[in-house]
C-alpha cells in the first residue's frame, strides 16, 4: 500500500493490540498534539484524512499534554496508551520533562516530536538548534537519556523496524517506559510501498513470567530461615492485578505489609496487615515495623531512597532481602536476592514450599496499626487558631469524596499526606506520580485519569507552586468535556521544601512566595486569587478559608459538568509530620551556622547506620 511515513505510521498505530491473562485491549487510543511546521503536514495531515479510529486530542502545552497521556496509561495499567506529536526545537524539548517521568514510573509513553530535514537542503530551518560539531544532532537527541527506546527515522522504509522496536519496549512489563520515534518533517510526507503484513492487526502477548524452580526454591528458603519478615507491595503489585495474591500470602504467613506510592490502593488500607506507607513519606507504624524486620519481601518495587528511608529503614543487622520483580535492573537492587518474574505467579509458587511456615510476629504490628489510626484521627481533626490545617482539609475531601473516585498527586508536602493519611476505599482510585515527583503533572494528570475513567470523579492534589508550573490541561479539560476536580491547597511557597530547607538548619529562603524588598525576597506573602484564574477558563471555582466552606463546595460541585477549582487557603507549616523516618540529602559540610553544623553531624550519624548498597 503506497502511503506516506506518516499515514503508515497512524494506520499501523491504530492496528496494535495487547493480551493480558487472554484479554484483548486496543492499545493506542489517540493521539495527542499541538500541531506547529515539524507536524502539522505530515502527521497532522494523516489524522486529518481519516480512515482510522485515533482519536487527536489537542494539547495546550508539550509536558502538559505528554503528562496526560501518562496518566491515562497509569489509570489503564499500562494497557492502553495516547501517543504525542509535537513540532520541533522548543514543543519537542517541552516533551523531555515528561519522558523523564514516564521512564521513571515505569510507564510507557509514545512521543512523536517532529525533527529537522534528513535531506538538510533547507539547513537551517527555523526553531532549528545547529551544532557545528555535528549537523547530525537536533534538539531530539536531548530525549536519548530519558527514553527506554529511541530512534530517528531518516527513510520512510525505516519506520517498520521503528515501530517494532517501540512497541517491543512499550509493551514490555519489565522495560517500559518512554519511547521517542524523531520524524524529520520531509520524510513524514515521502511515500512508500508498505507491505499489507507491516499494517495488519498485531497482538502483543503480556505473558506472565514464571519464576525457575531454583528461584521459587531459594525465596522459599530465606523466608523459612527468617523470623519476622515484612512485604513491601509496590507498582508491579498493581499493574500485575496480585494484589489478592500477595494480601493472601501475608494473611497465610501472618506477614505485615508496606505499601510504595505506586502500590498503594490494592490492599484495604484498613486491613489488619497493612501497616501503611513504608519510608520516608510513610506511616509510623511502617516505619517501626520496617525498623525490626529480618526479612523485606520487595514485590514489585525498585526501592527508591523514598521506600528506604535512603537505605536506613531497616535497622536489624540481620536484615536480609528477597526481591521478586520482572525487572532484573530493580530486582537485584540493595544486594536482594533476585526472582525474576511476574508478581502472582512466583507468589503462588512460592506459597506451596512454605507449608507449616508462619511468621514470629505477634501483637507488634496491631499495635503498631492501631496507634497510627489514632494519628490518622488527630491530623484530620487538627484545628488551628491561626486558619485551616492542610490535613484537616484532605480528611474532609477524603470523608466526602466517593468510594470510587480517584484521587492524585504528584509533588509537594501532599504525596507524603497522602500516603500517610488517605484512606483508599476501592482498587485502583489512589494515583500519585512519585517516581519522579514531577511539578506540573496533577492537572495534567487529572485530565489523563478522567479521559481513561471517564464515569469516575477525579480529585487532583496540588500546591499553589504546582499549579503556578503547570494548569494549561484545564483548558483541554474543558474542551473534552472532562469534569475534574482541581484541589489547590495554597501555603503561598513551596512548604515541603522549606520543611525540608528548615529541618536541616538552614533559614527560610526562597521558598515562599513574597515580595521583594531592599534586602530581598523578604517581603510581604502574595496572596493569589486562584478562583479567579479558574473562572476566566470557563470552570466552576470555589474559595475556600474553613471547613464549613468546604463542605459545601464539595457537596456542589457533585452538581456541577465543567472542571470545578477549590481555592484551598491552607495555614503555613500544616501538613504532616515525617514518622520515624530519614532522607538523606546533601548537607553543608562546613557553615558558620550551628543549625547546619548540627546537621551535618546528625547526617553523619545517620549515615552510619545505612547500608551501603
């Protein structure tokens, strides 16, 4: 079939399917673009003409709309996804930042940005970066380092091997991430006689990966030899659908459970095993647990410095780990001892050799479980004199959202609030982007979450700096008729980082969001009528200074069919507390401040106590 690269690239797209445990799912659902001179006539004009079912979204920003598309592939757990296209120079380098945060999510993304000329006969075509080293190198090998698969088709004939390589990678449990396919805009519109086979429909199988007998065998083993062994469930957990797997090899060995970002809202938070968010941004009752445990059953994490405590959290010296994951990069991480497979399978498996087996724990853990509920408690019912406490306002939300809504975060004091204190209350409703902890993604996010669930409210956690990065989604919200909840808790700065900033010595210092004066940002705190820039797209705003006010917005905004913001004004310094937990970061060696001096001395202690690898 003679079509242009472009037009073979959309029918080939919109021909790809993926099986999971014998289901069958469309895998590409559309594409999202901000059409400019790198795109529009190549790609732009191949959407245009028909003859497929992609659905074009128009995005309102580069990383906005790469966000989105994200998200929706995280909410459809990695099985379906929106492709991107963008031009080139700036709207494809906008796409970085969000390649990053695929690829370290795990989550697989499509860009299609498009490049300069493979002929060079117009060199130097506008929004054109020229290197004098090479003539070779345009603005899109900046996507090399934060992309699983990356590739330049220079030939309209390469675009076979290209799609291949990249749905090898986007469907590939263990390797998936972002994938960037640069389309130099000539050879977008050059045809080609493309073999009917290439434009066929393709299954993708994701099989899952049955753990060897030595592995199977050798896991068994480490967990008869321990005494008090702890699970951490992470996102493989989540998109492998075993969490009912691992939450019955917990309650068969009476084994306690810590949930990452990415696994948690599987297991009922309220279950007797699951101790809550395990690290730095985790529970008290994690922590204490994780602090004891002879043995950490990771599943399906890649044990961030986050889960870890920077390596810290388990202080038992005779603390060992096993690792089941179907990534061997992230299975062999902290010196574990690796099984290389799919989650419920080696479970199962695992499950069989361990008969008569069953953990030492006794009333350590409910203990552990029942004073954080309390702490639960007093964060949602905090009331303070001096305004409204951000962790009464999430209690609120919680209290009042539906059990299947979806709520989300990304950055900021909220994810560490949300781990600690959000009580999910129905599989796959808890969606916070942790992996990168990216600024920008939660409105963005939001809208990918409601264009994959499009029956379920969505409610976006973000900060004031958060929204001031990144809201140009709103706009593409209201286009698709997608109702969002936007719920901006406004500290006027960036309070989880002056926490941070204060908690290792040092003094305020452009971290909140104040006027400048002779010395300085010093001045007065800007107060920002948010309200008023979600009225002026055309959404539904509420400002909010006190619970009652709350209440009612959230009761009306289940009325309401546009994007709804609630302009949350939060006291200062009122999120949650760490529990028992340590992050390293780089403290100043030498300082004339005592503070920092303490630090220092504080990390080097901690340091100490942290395993090397």
């Amino acid at each position: 079939m003679k079509l242009t690269m472009a037009q073979a690239l959309v029918k080939f797209l919109d021909n790809q399917y993926v099986s999971f445990d014998g289901k069958e799912t469309k895998f590409v659902k559309g594409i999202f673009g901000i059409f400019g001179h790198g795109c529009v006539v190549g790609i732009g004009q191949a959407l245009e003409q028909g003859g497929h079912s992609l659905t074009y979204y128009q995005g309102h920003n580069e990383q906005g709309m790469a966000h989105a598309a994200i998200a929706f592939a995280k909410q459809k757990k990695r099985r379906e996804i929106i492709a991107c296209t963008s031009s080139i120079g700036p709207g494809a380098l906008n796409m970085v930042t969000a390649c990053g945060t695929a690829t370290a999510n795990r989550i697989p993304l499509l860009v299609l940005p498009g490049d300069t000329f493979a002929c060079r006969q117009p060199d130097p075509v506008l929004q054109q970066i020229e290197q004098p080293t090479s003539v070779a190198i345009t603005a899109n090998d900046a996507f090399k380092p934060v992309c699983k698969y990356w590739d330049r088709i220079n030939r309209p004939e390469q675009l076979m091997t290209a799609c291949i390589n990249a749905m090898r990678v986007l469907t590939d449990p263990a390797d998936t991430g972002a994938v960037c396919l640069a389309m130099p805009q000539d050879v977008e519109a050059e045809a080609f006689d493309y073999p009917d086979h290439f434009l066929q429909k393709r299954v993708w199988y994701m099989d899952r990966r049955i753990p060897s007998d030595r592995e199977v065998q050798a896991a068994a083993d480490m967990i008869c030899a321990s005494s008090k062994p702890m699970m951490i469930v992470g996102g493989g957990v989540t998109y492998s659908e075993s969490y009912k797997t691992a939450l019955a090899f917990a309650e068969k060995f009476n084994i306690p459970i810590g949930e990452t970002q990415a696994g948690k809202g599987q297991i009922p938070w309220n279950h007797p095993l699951n101790m809550g968010g395990c690290g730095v941004t985790g529970t008290g009752s994690a922590n204490a647990i994780a602090k004891q445990t002879d043995l950490v059953i990771a599943v399906g994490t890649r044990l961030t410095d986050f889960t870890t405590c920077s390596k810290w959290g388990f202080q038992n010296p005779n603390v060992k780990m096993l690792s089941i994951n179907v990534c061997a990069f992230d299975a062999f991480k902290m010196d574990s001892v690796a099984v290389i497979a799919d989650a419920k399978e080696s479970l199962e498996r695992i499950s069989a050799k361990l008969d008569g087996y069953k953990s030492a724990w006794t009333d350590e853990y409910k203990k552990a479980q029942a004073d954080f509920f309390k702490e639960i408690d007093r964060c949602y019912s905090v009331k303070l004199e001096n305004g409204f406490s951000q962790t009464r306002a999430l209690g609120i939300i919680n209290e009042c959202v539906a059990d299947d809504a979806i709520a989300l975060a990304s950055a900021g004091s909220l994810p560490g609030c949300m781990q600690r204190l959000w009580k999910s209350k129905s599989e796959y409703t808890y969606h916070v982007e942790y992996g990168f902890s990216c600024m920008g993604y939660e409105i963005c996010g939001a809208l990918g979450a409601k264009l994959a669930c499009p029956d379920k409210e969505v409610y976006t956690m973000v900060g004031d700096g958060s929204f001031l990065m990144l809201h140009s989604e709103l706009y593409t919200a209201l286009q698709e008729k997608a109702k969002i909840n936007v719920m901006l808790f406004d500290n006027s700065g960036w309070g989880c980082i002056e926490n941070l900033q204060n908690n290792q010595g040092t003094e305020t210092y452009g971290t909140r969001f104040t006027r400048r004066t002779e010395t300085g940002l010093d001045g007065e705190v800007i107060i920002t009528d948010f309200a008023k820039i979600a009225e002026g797209y055309g959404c539904k705003a509420y400002r909010v200074t006190n619970e009652e006010e709350l209440y009612a917005a959230l009761e009306d905004s289940k009325n309401q069919t546009v994007p709804c913001l609630f302009d949350i004004k939060v006291a200062h310094k009122s999120m949650s507390d760490g529990y028992d937990s340590w992050w390293r970061v780089g403290v100043a060696e030498v300082s004339e401040s005592e503070t920092v001096q303490k630090a220092y001395e504080e990390m080097k202690e901690n340091i100490a106590k942290a395993r090397l690898y």
